[in-house]
C-alpha cells in the first residue's frame, strides 16, 4: 500500500484495538542500528511493499501524537 503525509491510518498497537490517525512524517532507517529511521531520511511518499524499515508519526482525532513502525500500520483508511 501506498501511504502519504495526510493519509488516515490504522495502527495495531500489541493486541489492542487498532488506533487510528493521520500520518504526520514518514522516516526510512539508513541505518541497521536505527530501524525507526528517526535520524534516516524524511519522505512525504512510501510504499509499504519496498518493505523498507521506517515508521510513520500519527496524531488521532483527539490530537494525540505517536509514531509506529511501517509494518504495525494495517489498513490505509
């Protein structure tokens, strides 16, 4: 799936309820020790079948703000 800065998201956070939000930054690892990607490069565009390691930032609707790796996001909504 392709997913954008702006696109609405479903996470899965560890067995819980997925949390739902929209994407605020991506960031692709550049290195193995950073699989986060928090000091890799900053992208407006990914898609999820390059299988890169990254993660995204999300705010929900209530305005909280967490960031979850590419392969917890389930569904572009």
């Amino acid at each position: 799936m392709i997913i954008k800065v702006g696109d609405k998201v479903s996470v899965n956070v560890r067995n819980v309820l997925p949390r739902e939000g929209e994407i605020t930054d991506i960031s692709i690892a550049t290195h193995a020790e950073d699989p986060a990607g928090e000091s890799g490069v900053q992208i407006q565009e990914y898609d999820t079948e390059l299988d890169y390691a990254g993660s995204i930032g999300y705010v929900t609707e209530n305005g909280d703000q967490y960031w979850a790796y590419f392969s917890q996001i389930e569904k572009d909504i």
